[in-house]
C-alpha cells in the first residue's frame, strides 16, 4: 500500500515543484546571491552590455553591429557560460527559488528582452536617416522603458516582496510604462 501511495504522490509531484528553497538559503549565505529570492544581481550584466552599447549609439553608430549581435539569454544559460565565481550555485539556487518569485521574475524579463530586440532593430534602421541628436532622443525614449523593466528585474533579485497574483504580475509589468501595444 505503502508504494502504491508513493507512486501516487510521485505523478501528482512533478520534479519542477520539489524545491529545497530553505537549504539552497542556507548555501548562498556570504555568496553575491539573495537570500531570499535566490538570485544573483550578475544576470543584470547581461542587459546592462547592450544597454550601454545602445547608449553610445548617436556617437558611435557602428557600435550598432555589437549591439545586433545581441541575444536573449535565459539565467541558466547566463550564469552556465559566465565567469561569475558561484555559477554553478546560482543555477541551483535558481532552480530552487521560490515560484512566486520566478513567475513575476521571468515575465519581466521576457518583456525586456523584447522590448531590447525592439529597440535594437529600431535604432539599427534609424541610425542610418535621423542626425545624431534625433537618434539620441530615439534611444533616450526606447533606454528608458528597458531600464525601468531592468529596475523592476532588479528589486526582484534583491528580494523585494514579489506579486502574488496575475493581476499584481501585470501591474508590476505594466506600471510607470508607455502603452505600447507592439512592445
């Protein structure tokens, strides 16, 4: 009875919903990861590189072609291939993050990798008409949206208090930010 029981519970368990959040809270204690949101602040680094490349753009337009070779990286992918010193910590750690952390954490940042690829194609085909002050103020409008977002990604690793609702989710998303539907 005893191992039909188990079996039960393992096909309603799906591996996804076993965490060891308070353990993996107890390992990263003294490592540049969050307590409490079981993140680390380096995957910021990875929008932060594109964010300036876009910054000297009205200056420097060739830097445009760093800039396209851009590409979205999920936080596992980031921290696989970076040289950060706890890397393989901070994927486990992820892993067992708290889900009502992940949720809000990975909208935002699918949002801002989109709103990212937007602007690069959108600078990329302006950079070539407008004069540099008119493509300043391209980018100034289109860096202000994703540093909001990457400011909203950011309280999130710290450990602010996530969302507990979709409604809560989409606010935060949302708030502050132009309506746009095409972002």
């Amino acid at each position: 009875m005893a191992g039909k029981a188990a079996a039960i519970y393992g096909r309603l368990m799906k591996r996804s919903d076993f965490r060891f959040t308070r353990t993996y809270r107890r390992l990263v204690e003294g490592k540049n990861i969050n307590r409490t949101s079981l993140l680390a602040t380096d995957y910021l680094n990875h929008f932060n590189e594109v964010v300036m490349l876009l910054e000297m753009a009205p200056d420097m337009p060739e830097i445009l072609e760093d800039a396209r070779d851009w590409q979205p990286r999920t936080y596992c992918e980031h921290f696989t291939d970076s040289t950060f010193s706890d890397r393989q910590l901070a994927v486990w750690a992820y892993e067992n993050a708290p889900k009502v952390v992940i949720g809000p954490f990975e909208q935002l940042v699918a949002r801002v990798n989109n709103c990212i690829l937007q602007a690069i194609e959108e600078i990329s085909a302006a950079s070539a008409e407008l004069p540099p002050e008119h493509l300043r103020l391209l980018v100034n409008e289109r860096l202000t949206l994703i540093k909001r977002l990457l400011e909203k990604i950011g309280s999130i690793i710290n450990g602010a208090a996530p969302p507990n609702t979709q409604a809560e989710i989409d606010a935060l998303i949302n708030s502050d930010l132009p309506d746009r539907s095409d972002v």
